[in-house]
C-alpha cells in the first residue's frame, strides 16, 4: 500500500459510499419514467447512472433525442418524488457507523461532498447520522461546479482550515477519485459501492479499501494524526 500523508480530515462521497441509497434511487426514477410513459430501467443500471448529479441522471435514462423541456419536466418530477421516498430503503452500508465513531473519537474532522442535491444530502446527513456532528456537509449548489471539478473538495478544506494534502477522500466512483487528485487530497476508492476496483483504480485511486473499518490499516501505519 503506498504511504500516505500525514491525514488531518476525511471527506467522504454520500450515495455508494456512506449510505446505499440505490433502491430508492431507481424506484423513484423509475416511477418517474412510467409516469410518463417511458420505459424503466433495471436497479443495476442505476449504478452507472448516478455519480454526477441530478440533471446528469435524468438525461441519462431518458432516451437521447429527449427535448430539453420534456428533460426539464422529468427533473422536476423526479425531485418530488424522490423528496418523497429518499428514506424508503435508503441505509448506512454495514460498518459506516463504527468506521465514524471510530473517527470521530480520534479528533478528525469529518466531512460530506456529495453531487445530489444540498438540501437532499444535508437532510440525510441529519436522518442517517444524527450522532455525528460534521465539520461541513456540502451537496450540489449552483455557485460551485459539480465534481469532479476540485471547487467543492477545495471549498470545504477552506472551510474546516486543513491543508488540502492532509485531507483523506473516500469515494466509489471515477468522479470521486477525479475530484480528489484534482484537489490535491489523498483518492481513496471504496468496494462496497456503486463500481468496482478497476474503475477507481483507473482513474487515480492511491488507496482501495474493501470496508469501512479498513481504514484503520491507514491509522496502524501512523500515517493520520490530529491536526
């Protein structure tokens, strides 16, 4: 395992990292489709589908000659219903909880950078996780670029005044690993979620961990400390 720098903060991704929010996912999707008269997608597809964003997942179930204004409706449409049923199914992964305590007790900063909406990753920041006080939890706002552009990693490591060299991000997916080098942070790609080792590894990934109290092989090479 290449070594790490000394880690001051985690940032962690949300869908497929934190919680498996899938199901819900692709039934409020799905719904959405049938409704208007579109064909539905099979869960598994969802897996490719989401990771950047709530406008990026409804193009790409839709088929592609879509005009704008009937993509626009299914946006819309969307955000209802899945304000709706974000919790139907929606769980932590096994060990999320104990890797955040873990964490937590060792005086490191936590964080959350997710593509879903903000209002939808605070609120389920809050419901999932309501024992863990993050230092910033930030999903998609207009003002800063999606990932995998860097601004939103760069704007929390701002926020919560740790060095962007000393900060650990975890994710399960190509965007993730992209925002994490681009920002200069540690890319650390996790198995339990939406993809697989090749794709993390492929785009930049320094570290995979194949669950969440994994990360204390980090922690035994004395490789995190407090800041």
């Amino acid at each position: 395992m290449p070594t790490v720098p000394e880690i001051s903060a985690v940032i962690f991704d949300l869908d497929g990292t934190l919680i498996d929010t899938l199901d819900d996912i692709a039934d409020s999707m799905n719904r959405v489709l049938e409704n208007m008269g579109y064909p539905t997608h099979p869960r598994n597809d969802y897996r490719y589908f989401v990771g950047e964003g709530m406008s990026r997942l409804v193009k790409r179930v839709l088929p592609a000659d879509t005009d704008h204004e009937t993509t626009k409706t299914c946006r819309e449409k969307m955000l209802r219903e899945y304000g709706r049923s974000w919790a139907c199914k929606s769980r932590p992964y096994d060990g999320i909880m104990e890797m955040l305590f873990f964490l937590r007790d060792k005086g490191l900063p936590l964080a959350v950078l997710s593509n879903k909406p903000d209002r939808f990753t605070v609120r389920m920041c809050r419901h999932f996780f309501p024992q863990i006080k993050f230092a910033a939890v930030q999903g998609f706002i207009d003002v800063i670029a999606r990932k995998p552009a860097p601004d939103g990693a760069l704007d929390i490591a701002t926020k919560i005044a740790v060095p962007p060299e000393r900060i650990l991000y975890l994710g399960d997916t190509a965007t993730d690993m992209k925002c994490a080098r681009s920002a200069g942070m540690t890319a650390t790609g996790v198995l339990w979620g939406f993809r697989g080792q090749k794709e993390l590894q492929d785009n930049g990934a320094e570290h995979i961990i194949s669950h969440p109290m994994k990360i204390t092989d980090l922690l035994a090479k004395q490789c995190l400390k407090t800041a």
